[in-house]
C-alpha cells in the first residue's frame, strides 16, 4: 500500500478509538463510568445487571482490540506479530475478564482501586499502547 493511504487509515482507527472513548456513555452500559467518577472510595458499588454489564464490556474490548490490531498491522506490516498481538489480546481478555467478574460479584470497597486499575484494561486500548513501543523496539533489534 502507499504511504498516504496507510497514514490515512491510521488516522481512522486512532480517530474510531477516540471516538468510542467520547461516546462511552452514548454506546455502552456501564454504571461504573460515573462510579469512577465521583469519590468512589467512600461510596457503595453501583447496582448493575452483571450479565449485561459483562457483554457490553465485551463488546467494548472487542472494538478496541480490532481497531489496535489494524493499527499494529499497518504500523509493522507483519503477519507474525498480528498472530502474537492477538493471542495476547486472547489471553489478557480471558484473565481481565475474569478478574472483573470477581469484583463486580464480590464488590468491597478496599478493592476498588484495584477494581479501577483491571477495568481500565477492557475498556481503554492499554495493550496497544504497551505493545507499539516493545514491537518498535524488537524491530530495531532485527
């Protein structure tokens, strides 16, 4: 492909994570977006419907994980790395999520910064952002 037609594209999929993070409360159901919000360390959990709850996170992840896909594949061009990208994004899915479930079923107020810290990796594109630079940084050592 050429340079501007992949720079274009880049932009697109920064441009779709940004705009899922803006419309958050537009698209998703997701008490604990105002929960986090206000001083949650001296508040009771939100009341919420764990099956919903779980499939819109879900779903959330989902999006950001295809859209930092693309972008790791347009930024590297490089089968090997989209195949790793995606089995970490597997893998950290199936921890995350089961971490989430522990807290949102067995809600304690003295695990709530770390209730906070695990649901920041589902709902936000960390995983590429820690993936970017240590993919840049293996390429410069080939």
């Amino acid at each position: 492909m050429r340079k501007p037609i992949i720079y274009i594209l880049l932009f697109v999929l920064f441009l779709m994570l940004v705009l899922i993070r803006v419309f958050e409360y537009e698209l998703f159901y997701d008490p604990y977006l105002l929960f986090f919000k206000n001083d949650y360390l001296h508040i009771d959990s939100p009341r919420h419907e764990i099956f919903k709850l779980t499939m819109y996170t879900t779903l959330r992840y989902a999006l950001n994980s295809a859209i930092s896909l693309g972008i790791i594949y347009l930024f590297f061009k490089d089968k090997s790395i989209l195949k790793f990208s995606a089995a970490i994004f597997g893998l950290a899915y199936v921890i995350l999520i089961a971490l989430f479930l522990y807290f949102v079923i067995h809600p304690r107020q003295e695990d709530y910064y770390l209730f906070f810290n695990f649901r920041r990796f589902l709902i936000q594109p960390i995983l590429l952002l820690l993936l970017m630079p240590a993919f840049y940084y293996y390429k410069l050592k080939q």
